[in-house]
C-alpha cells in the first residue's frame, strides 16, 4: 500500500506556505547546514540558501547575509528549521522585488508549480476550469452524483480533500484518451486512506505521463486540497486538452503557416502556445491588422486583436460595431458573443480579456482554433513530408515521448516540447546530467544562452564528456552527432542516462549490499525471486522474452508486492492481441498506483520494447524497496547465472494457476 510520512510545522500559516515536497526538500537542506555539535546557527545559512531556486541567481552570498543581519544581528544565534523556513520566505520577498515585483505566471502557461510568497488563485480561473469539467464530464455515469459542480463553491476542493478524485483521472483521459485504464481506479462511495491515497498517486503520476510538471505536487498536498495546486494541476491538464491539435501531425494544415518546406522542423519544435500565437498572427496579418500578438495577455487587452482574428475567420458574422465600439469591455463583450456564434466554450470574461488574464485568453484562442482554424483544406504533400517519415519509425516515436516526458518530470528548468530539436543546444542534456549526478556539470564554462553553433557544440562536447566520466558506453556519439540532431544517437545516449538515472536510485535504497554494483541482471533476478516466492510459476528469461507480450508476468510481479493492488477477475490470457492490449493497459495504471513513475505506452508491453521492459520492472522494484522494512537481497548473478533452472520452472504451479486460472484478488472490491 502507499504511505506517506509528512514533514509537520507547529505554525499553521507557515505549513501552508510550503508543499510537502517542498518541505522535505528544504528540510534536508536545513540538516545539511549542521555543525559538528548538531546545531545551525545563521552565520551558516548564506551558502545553503544561495543555492536554493528561488533565490539562486537574483541574490549574493553576502546580499543574503545582510537581509539575515535585518532580522537578527547575531550571526552565531542558533537556527530552529521555523525559523529557517521564515528566513526563506522573506529571501523570497527580496528575491522578487529584486526582479521588479512581478506575480510568476501561473503553472497554465509555464507548465510548472512553484512556491511562491503568498499562494492565490484566481477567481474567474478557478471557475471557468469548473465549468470545463461540467461541459465534458457532465455525461460520465460515476460522475453524474456529483456533477455540475457550482463554480463559485469551493465544492471541487472538496471533492479533492474527500478523495474522490476521479474528476480529475476523467478529465486526463478527456485530454490524452485512454492514459488511465479506470478499471485500476477505486471507485467505492468511501474510500479508506490507503485507497484514497492510490487514487491521488494514480493521477499524479498519469498527468506525469500526459506532460503535467508536478514536481512540487504530493499526495498530501492533494488531500489537503491545497487550493493553487488543485488549480495549478487543473490549469495542465486542460491545457494538454486545448492544445492537443496544435500538431502538425493532427492537423496537417498548419504546414500553411510556413513559407516553405524547410520550415516544417521547425515549426514541429515550436511549443503548442508559441504554435497558437503563430497561427494568431498568420490570420491577423492576412487581415491587414499591423501589430504582432507576441503573448496573451496584454496584447489581447484592448480586443482589437480578437475583433480582426473573428471577422476574418468568420466573415458571415462579422460586423463592424466591435471595432467601432471605444469602451474596451463593451467591445470584450461583443467579442464573446460572436465566439459564441462559433459555438466557443466561454472561457473569458469581459474583465478577463480586459485585464489581460493570460490563461483565460489562451484557453479561449485554443478554443477557436478548434472550432474555425481558417486553414486550407487541402494540403501541399511536399511540405509534409518530414511529419509522414517520423509516422513510420513507430519505435523512436515512442521512445522519444517516453524520454521528453521524462525529462520534464525531472524538474529541470527548460521544459522539452521537441526532444530532438530541443537537446541540441546541449543546455537541456546538461540539466539532465546534472539531475543525475550532482555537481558534474561545470555551470560557469555552460552559457545560458548559446547564441550560434560553436557555443552549442561546446555545449555537446561537454554533454559527452561528463557521459564518459559516468561510465556511459559513447564510443559512437560526438558532440556534432548532437548538434546535428542524430536522432538515433540521442535516444542511445538517453536510454543509458535514464538507466544511469535508475540504477543510481536503486543503489541508494540497496545501501546494505556493500557497494555492490546494481546491473540488469540483478533486477531480473530480483523480479523473478519476487514472482517465484509469491508461489507463482512466471520466469522471464530476458528483458527481451516474447512471453511478457501477454502481460501476466508483471502482473504477477505487481501482486507479488502489493497483493491487494491487482483485481484478477479483470486480467486475461493474453492470448489474443485484444487480451494483451487489456492486460498491458491494465499493467500500466497499477502500476502508476502504486507509485511507479512510468511513460511507456501499451503498445511496448505487447511488442516487448526491451528498453521499456527494463524501465517497468526497476521502477517496480524502486517502489518495492522503498516499502518500510524493504526487501531481502536477491541471489547475484555469480550465485545464480542465467534463468531459472529447468526444475524451478517446471514444478506444479500453485493451485490458483492450475488450468491458466488466474488466482483470486485478495480484496477484489478494492479496485
């Protein structure tokens, strides 16, 4: 079952400044700071804070040692971890002045959650995301008892703190269909905690694998029903909805936005937003209107933009009164009125559009470009070519969703729209490393901005190298090989990061196996033990075993630890391709319920993706070891080489899989 250990703060006010992730994060920071004699005193503290990311780059150590100074002339006062966390906060206010006092941009546009001084949420945002849920999930049959929702309550926090939290899978299926397979959801009217909390981790690690950020989010923080962050992850999923046909994959009709062919790639590695403002000003140029959109928020202020962007889109109900109209609400609310025409969601208000809400305005564009793109229908083949050729490689098209999404679950700074376009400046791969091994990359010889190829190639070669340090295999990958977008060499250089990144974990948790290093044969070995003790009879000879394709082995390793997780009435033979695709659907949700932090898809389950497979069963394994008590070491490689023997895998199987009977689910009202 899940557990979650929280960090608690005496002072109310003071916990509700921090996420749970947040707190354990400074928590650790602040017992860095320790001296010999177990104590902090604030004369310490300058080189720990300097380095934390709200004040990193915008504060010197001896900036921060005056601010500290302010509030407490004695640097050799000793430091409790509440006054560590008030000294952070009002760094944080320094910080932010600093930079001219500006409000962060909400996670909707920027893809993230952070602390900020003081946590609020818009009003009008917090209720036009409600109606959204009422419009698409008002037809869904558990739903139906709770739905429509009144946007002015505080009712979808409290669905949230209740545990009921299928809106929120239902609305991930709604944006990316089919992420969660709800046959893994706990639906009973009361849920117990443990339940409760596989739900929250459920939906949490699927928005994860939609392209959410939700590294600041916990589960905790979800049965609080902290209110910015319900609305921040609320404000994600459904911008992965609006913007889901900013693709050229999907709608091949935006090659028109292009001057020719050799702009496809680029603008397949633009972000679905920078896409939406591109097609914004394509209509709005053929309009004659003169200004660039360049954001949306207070170049849409004043309406003139909308006004041009209608008319032109939808002729037949154009009207010159918008424009005429000088009063900018008056004119806001002739502009929703004829979206509605087009039969647009109301996403704004006439005080949104006027007061420039940046969110709202993007949610409301997305919305026509949905219903009157205004593109042609007929498209010129030639410039599509490059979208047709990434449709056939099948395999690097998933693979290179798996590492994006990767990547930006990792909570670097840069967030991966195209990997292969995105990785050749180099700067996003040295993010990675640096996630992966602290402090092995040298930040000062780095530019924040690589302004033409010599410094991008820099870059690369130092992605190489610091790979080679870490004992990555590179003998056929240069650094040009990455400036140049080698597709084939940057999912190669990424899987033994990802693998790199993974074994480093297990290591961590196996600290009483002596230093021993942790290779592919020792998570075989270990999910086979765990099978075989389970008194089940599934072997997997290899990451490559063509058995897996059925799906019943990792089931199998799921109930093996967690037996209460799989519901065996709902899995099949897996004999079929229909039964396989169910089981693997099946296995991906469990386990993300559990807690595993997985981004392969179905489809690499049935045709046996030896990359994927190994990423599935260590992330099992992660999640086993992390279990309070742990698990016992399973046998080596050099006490047992190869599969099992022919006598292990040939004795009876238990009762329970006798005719291919699945064994009953312990608790099978439980899922």
């Amino acid at each position: 079952m899940s557990s979650f250990v929280g960090v608690v703060v005496s002072d109310p006010w003071l916990q509700s400044q921090f996420t749970q992730v947040e707190l354990r994060g400074l928590k650790a920071k602040f017992v860095s700071a320790r001296n010999e004699a177990g104590k902090v005193i604030l004369a310490d503290l300058p080189p720990v804070l300097v380095k934390l990311k709200a004040v990193t780059d915008l504060l010197t150590e001896n900036e921060i040692t005056d601010i500290l100074k302010e509030s407490s002339p004695d640097l050799d006062e000793e430091v409790d971890f509440e006054s560590f966390l008030r000294h952070y906060l009002n760094l944080q206010a320094h910080a932010s002045e600093k930079v001219g006092g500006h409000k962060p941009q909400s996670s909707f546009l920027n893809a993230t959650t952070t602390t900020t001084l003081h946590h609020t949420i818009s009003e009008s945002e917090k209720n036009s995301y409600v109606n959204h849920i009422n419009t698409y999930l008002r037809d869904d049959p558990f739903l139906k008892d709770y739905l429509p929702l009144d946007p002015s309550s505080d009712d979808i926090f409290e669905l949230a703190k209740d545990g009921v939290l299928l809106w929120y899978s239902k609305l991930i299926n709604v944006a990316v269909p089919n992420t969660i397979d709800e046959r893994a959801i706990n639906t009973k009217k009361v849920l117990n905690p443990w339940e409760r909390n596989e739900n929250h981790t459920l939906c949490l690690n699927s928005a994860k694998a939609i392209g959410c950020t939700v590294v600041n989010i916990g589960t905790q923080d979800l049965i609080e029903a902290r209110r910015h962050l319900v609305v921040g992850l609320m404000c994600q999923i459904i911008k992965i909805q609006l913007l889901s046909d900013l693709d050229i994959k999907k709608t091949p009709q935006l090659v028109e936005l292009m001057e020719d062919s050799t702009d496809v790639e680029e603008l397949m590695g633009l972000a679905p937003e920078k896409v939406l403002l591109k097609w914004m000003n394509f209509h709005l140029k053929r309009a004659g209107f003169e200004k660039q959109v360049t954001n949306f928020s207070s170049d849409l202020k004043d309406g003139e933009a909308y006004a041009h962007l209608l008319n032109a889109l939808a002729p037949e109900l154009g009207t010159n009164s918008t424009l005429e109209t000088t009063d900018p609400t008056e004119r806001a609310k002739l502009i929703i009125e004829q979206a509605e025409k087009l039969d647009c969601k109301r996403y704004v208000t006439p005080e949104d559009i006027v007061e420039g809400s940046p969110n709202l305005n993007l949610a409301f564009v997305a919305q026509i470009f949905q219903h009157r793109n205004g593109l042609s229908d007929s498209v010129d083949q030639s410039k599509v070519s490059v979208p047709e050729m990434e449709e056939d490689e099948a395999q690097t098209s998933r693979e290179e969703r798996c590492f994006r999404l990767w990547i930006n679950s990792l909570g670097i700074e840069t967030h991966v729209n195209n990997l292969f376009e995105n990785v050749r400046g180099g700067g996003v791969l040295l993010e990675v490393l640096d996630k992966a091994s602290p402090g092995s990359v040298n930040w000062k010889k780095v530019p924040k901005i690589p302004l033409n190829s010599f410094k991008k190639l820099e870059n690369c070669n130092q992605v190489v190298s610091i790979g080679k340090d870490l004992n990555l295999s590179l003998v056929n990958i240069a650094g040009n090989d990455i400036l140049q977008g080698n597709k084939k060499l940057i999912i190669s250089f990424l899987w033994q990061l990802m693998r790199f990144n993974m074994i480093q974990l297990l290591k961590n948790l196996r600290q009483h196996s002596q230093g021993k290093e942790i290779g592919d044969a020792d998570i075989l070995n270990w999910a086979n033990e765990k099978v075989k003790r389970s008194g089940r009879s599934s072997q997997m000879e290899s990451f490559k075993d063509k058995n897996l394709a059925t799906g019943r082995f990792f089931l199998e390793l799921l109930s093996s630890v967690e037996p209460r997780v799989v519901n065996w009435a709902l899995v099949t033979k897996g004999t079929t391709d229909e039964d396989k695709k169910s089981n693997a659907t099946y296995i991906i949700s469990v386990a993300r319920k559990l807690g595993c932090s997985i981004f392969l898809l179905p489809e690499d389950i049935i045709e046996v993706n030896q990359k994927m497979m190994l990423t599935l069963t260590a992330s099992i394994m992660y999640w086993s070891l992390q279990k309070k008590g742990g698990d016992t070491e399973p046998p080596s490689p050099s006490q047992r080489s190869g599969p099992p023997s022919p006598s292990a895998r040939s004795e009876p199987p238990s009762p329970s899989l006798r005719n291919n009977q699945p064994p009953p689910s312990p608790r099978g009202d439980d899922v």
